[in-house]
C-alpha cells in the first residue's frame, strides 16, 4: 500500500511539473528529465521562479492572394 502512494505523489510531482511548464510556454519534457536526475521539489521551484517565455507563432504560412492585372 505505502508503494501505491509513492507513486501517485511522485507522479503528482511531474504532472506538476509538466503543466507548470505548458503554462510558462516552456517544453515540458526539458524539465521533467532533469526532475529525475534532481528532485521533483527544486524542479518545481526553478520553474515556478521563471518568467513567461513570449508564445510561439506557428508555422504554417498563409498564401497571399496574388492579384492579377
């Protein structure tokens, strides 16, 4: 049962970390390895201290309409 427990918090950890890190427009797998390497806590902690990156643009390009004369 005490197995059970450590990971459901251990996995709340990084689901934290993961949705800590969408909403700071960061890649969240970039912080979850080295929550593994680290702690999930200090993880979190640098994260949360971290500003906002800007929002990405997407890709895909729009075609102009070209006019004809």
């Amino acid at each position: 049962m005490e197995w059970l427990i450590i990971i459901i918090v251990a996995g709340a950890f990084y689901y934290g970390i993961y949705r800590l890190a969408l909403s700071k427009n960061r890649n969240p797998w970039n912080w979850i390895l080295p929550a593994l390497l680290i702690s999930p806590l200090i993880i979190i902690i640098i994260l949360a201290c971290c500003s906002s990156l800007p929002k990405k643009k997407s890709t895909t390009r729009r075609k102009k309409n070209k006019r004809r004369g």
